[in-house]
C-alpha cells in the first residue's frame, strides 16, 4: 500500500534511543561480562577493519563482535527477568539461564571461527 512506510514521530525515535541508551548503561553498570567483552570489542573492532581485506572479511570479523554484545545483552536480560518471577532455584529457571548462557557461547565460538577462516589462510 503507497505510503506505509514508517511514520513515527520524531519523539518516538528519540525515546526508543533513550531507552536503548539506558539498557546499554544497565548493562555496564550491572554486567561484568558485558564489561569484558565491549572491552574486547574496543580492541577487536578496529583490528578486525584493520585486518579485513575488503568489504565481506571486513563483516566477517566484525560483525559477530555485535552479535556477541547483543547476546549478552538479550542473556542478562532473560537472567533478571527469571530471577524477578523465581527468586528461589527452580530447574526451569536454571535452564532459561543457562541456555542464554550457551547463545553467548555459540556466538563467541563462532567470532572465533571467523577470525580464524579470514586471517589463518594468510599465515600460510
């Protein structure tokens, strides 16, 4: 249909940046791992443009550097919200975190697997 595009308020953008603004501060107020790794992330990023022959090795290397902050993100937010309904240990809670703990995992093993694809060939 013409003209269905997005006809939000400008206010509504600058609250949904706020409000992200303010989850990005949680998060490095609250979360030591997320700490850690935007930490990483102030080194690998620019290495990863530094290292990145052209456009796509430059996304393979930075790219799951993202992914990894968002998972750790949407991690400790599962992680407050379990321990919000279920202050007491409960299976169903250990294994929402743990599981959010794994995409973390997953997602750091494959920035590895990347890292290792792009710039092990030239070693060689």
């Amino acid at each position: 249909m013409p003209g269905s595009g997005f006809r939000g308020h400008p206010r509504q953008l600058w609250n949904a940046f706020r409000w992200s603004m303010r989850g990005l501060c949680a998060g490095w107020r609250h979360e030591a791992s997320f700490r850690l790794e935007v930490l990483l992330a102030v080194v690998l990023l620019p290495l990863g443009l530094w290292l990145g022959h052209g456009a796509l090795e430059k996304i393979a290397l930075v790219l799951p550097i993202f992914l990894v902050l968002s998972a750790e993100l949407l991690n400790s937010a599962v992680e407050s919200v379990v321990d919000l309904v279920s202050p007491q240990f409960h299976e169903l809670a250990g294994r929402a975190k743990d599981m959010g703990s794994a995409a973390v995992f997953v997602l750091m093993a494959a920035t590895v697997l990347c890292w290792v694809l792009v710039l092990v060939p030239r070693a060689f």
